[in-house]
C-alpha cells in the first residue's frame, strides 16, 4: 500500500479515524501519545511497506520519501543488516543533511563500519557493565542527591528530578565543570528538542538553533580538550583526547562531535524513561505499589518494562545500499526507511498485551535501545544502572509523590519525552 499525499494533508487525515496515517506530518507531532501509538498500530497492520512524504523542514531539503517500519520483525531485520541499510547518509534526521552537519551533530550514529566501529570503540570500555560496576558508588550518591533537593515541596518532576541526575551523571563522566553544565544543558535540549516551539521559538529557522546550540557544545568541547591536553584526568574527555585511530590521532572537530552526541544522548534517553516512567506508574498504582513493597526484586524486569513501555526514542533511520528485500518487500538503492521503536515495542506477535504496564514482563526482547546490531545503544548498561538506582531512591526518599496534574509532552516525532510534570513530594519520615 503506497500512501501518496502532502505531508500536512496526510497528517491532517491521520487525525480523523479511519484514514492514512503520515507519522512525520505536524499534526501526528502535535498528537497525544496514544493517538500516535493507535496511528502507528494501524501501520503495523498494513501489510506492506507505505511510502510518505519527507516532512517539510525549514532549510532542508526534501527527498524521495521514506518507507515506514512498524512490525518489530521488520525493525529487528533492518537493525542486524547494516550491510543492506546503512546509517552513515542520515540515522537521526528523516531528511537529508549536509554530510559535514550529520556527522557532526551525530557522530557515531551517523557511521558505518569500519569507522563507526574503530570510533565507538574508543569509548566503549567507558561503558561496560564491569566498569559501571567500580561507578555505582557515585551514580547512586548523584541519585541520593537529587531526589534528596526534591524532598518536601512543589516540583517539576522533569527538572527537578529527571532532568539533574543523568546529568551530573554524564557530566562527571565527560569532566564537564559545573560552571558549564547548564549551559551544556541548555544546547543539548535544543539538539533533542525534535523542534518543539518552546525550546526552538523561531519555527521558521529550526535549523540556526540547531547550529547556534552544535556550536556552543563545540567551543565548549575544544577549550575543555585543550585543557585535557596539559592536564589530563580520569575522564572520557581526556580518553578522546589521548586516542588514536589508524594512528591518528582524532582532530578536534571530531572531538567536538563525539563530545556533542554524549552530552545529549548521554542524558536524554534516560531523562525521558524516569519522566515517562514515572508518568506510567501513577496511571498504573497496583503495578507502583507492587514495585515499592519489592523493589530488588521487580528491579530488573521493571527497569527494562519502563524502557519497552515509554520508548524514549521513537525512531531512527538507514538507507539502503542496494537493492534488497526486507520482509518480503522490494527495495531499491537509496531507499530511505524508518525505525519506529515505539510501534515495534508495542508490537502484539512479541509482546502479550502490549498496551499493559507488565513489571514482571519476561523475557522482555524490546527495542528501546535500538535493535541488534552495530549501532545498539553504547549506553544501555549505564542507563538500565541509573534507572534502577533513581527509582529506588525516589520510592526509598519520596513515598508520598504525588503527580498533581497532566504531563506536558515534547512535540516531536522523534523523541517521547515530557517538558514538564508537576508534583508534589513528603520526605520520608523515617
């Protein structure tokens, strides 16, 4: 089934039931979460590949199209043939970008192998379970810190407690200063922002807030390298700058990128589960409180039921680099296709009741931090700890939370995340 339509008149009958659905369209931006969901279920059930418009973006230009992925066999297929369905032309923008401005602001996710594994593995030892073991110690005081501030008044659940642990916790691991981190904040809201009004106000530039906020994470990365070059540290900032690929050392820019895409990505996904989470188990008390009275326990499968439930990252991208077959669906050379992990996370031929908060779901193969493959999540063990740690402290410090009103959701296709939550927060008496 080929969906051929403008991409604001797509979005505008994806609105109405029944009719097209057009995930990249402004109005499925400016849907609820379960009206994108129910979108992308009707997707799902198709059982071709439909074709839609690129979105119009300001700056951009606007390509062939894209081919929708929704079944979660379909995006594990795609995630494991990097061969067939290459990230380097684009992984985080649907659009085509200037090749100097994907790589930048996308760094490995935006590579192939050989470079893309050469790189990432410069940073990988960074993030193996056995090294976030030796970290435990300070992830935990950053999360007993955090949800300490919060004790015994009205909080934004999003900047008060989502948002200032995964960021201290990535900040210490880069050697980012504390004078600097709101400023890192600020920029990296901006890269995830998915052109949200609120965080990008000129919505007929998107593209200069962008680059205004790349080039403040580059000056910011290059002083803090140039200083890691006379006065190295435990840090990841001075492992990038000590290393060398191919005998290389890397160039500066090169720093900047892959200081740019861990100052964002390093934080955003986790930020969003906590908010989101938190959001899923007020509608859910039983499966709250069922969590509070045995949390060790629960921990493991809850943590991974939150990340399967939330899918803080709605999508990424490949292109094909021949002309292939995926799903028993032709494609050609250049064709564009995209990975929506929140319709495969709710996908019901892998998950039983899909649309139900399980924290006992086992096994649980979802694919909130990407597919297998090359490109699976570098931070996944790191964010599977901070969750794990976040909630037991906020059930441990904060057993009367209480949401007091609706989530504010990020307009955006590409993220699920909240901008705000209200709350309000009793210290334990104990």
């Amino acid at each position: 089934m080929t969906l051929a339509a403008s991409a604001d008149a797509a979005g505008d009958a994806a609105a109405a039931s029944p009719g097209p659905v057009w995930p990249s369209s402004r109005r499925f931006r400016d849907a609820s979460p379960d009206q994108k969901l129910a979108y992308l279920a009707r997707l799902r059930e198709d059982p071709g590949l439909p074709v839609f418009d690129e979105p119009a973006i300001p700056g951009l230009p606007r390509g062939g199209g894209y081919q929708a992925l929704t079944r979660y066999a379909d995006v594990a297929e795609a995630s494991r043939r990097p061969a067939d369905f290459r990230s380097g032309l684009g992984a985080l923008w649907i659009n085509d970008l200037p090749a100097d401005f994907n790589e930048f602001f996308g760094s490995i996710i935006n590579m192939d192998n050989p470079r893309h594994g050469r790189l990432r593995g410069l940073v990988a030892a960074a993030f193996t379970p056995r090294t976030l073991r030796t970290l435990r110690g300070h992830i935990e005081q950053a999360a007993t810190d955090t949800v300490r501030a919060a004790a015994g008044r009205r909080i934004d659940i999003v900047s008060d407690l989502a948002t200032p642990f995964p960021l201290a916790v990535i900040c210490d691991l880069l050697g980012v200063p504390d004078n600097d981190r709101a400023g890192l904040l600020a920029a990296s809201n901006v890269i995830v922002s998915g052109g949200d009004p609120e965080l990008v106000p000129d919505q007929q530039d998107p593209i200069r807030a962008y680059l205004d906020a790349g080039t403040f994470l580059a000056g910011l990365a290059t002083d803090l390298a140039e200083h890691r070059r006379h006065h190295p540290t435990d840090d990841l900032l001075t492992t990038l700058v000590q290393a060398e690929v191919d005998g290389n050392r890397l160039t500066t820019r090169e720093i900047a990128s892959f200081f740019t895409l861990l100052a964002f990505a390093g934080q955003e996904t986790t930020r969003n589960a906590i908010a989101l989470g938190l959001w899923a188990l007020h509608t859910h008390p039983d499966a709250r409180a069922a969590w509070a009275a045995d949390y060790d326990r629960l921990a493991p499968t809850a943590v991974n039921e939150i990340v399967r439930y939330t899918s803080p990252v709605a999508l990424m991208r490949r292109t094909a680099t021949r002309e292939t077959t995926l799903g028993g669906h032709h494609l050609d050379a250049g064709d564009k296709i995209v990975l929506y992990y929140a319709a495969a996370n709710r996908d019901p031929a892998v998950f039983p009741d899909p649309d139900q908060l399980d924290l006992t779901r086992d096994p649980n193969p979802h694919l909130g931090f990407g597919g297998p493959g090359p490109h699976y999540c570098l931070g996944a063990h790191l964010a599977r700890t901070e969750l794990t740690v976040i909630f037991r402290e906020i059930f441990r410090q904060l057993p009367g939370l209480t949401i007091t009103g609706p989530p504010e959701h990020l307009r955006s296709t590409s993220v699920n995340g909240l901008k705000h939550l209200p709350a309000t927060t009793t210290p334990n008496p104990s």
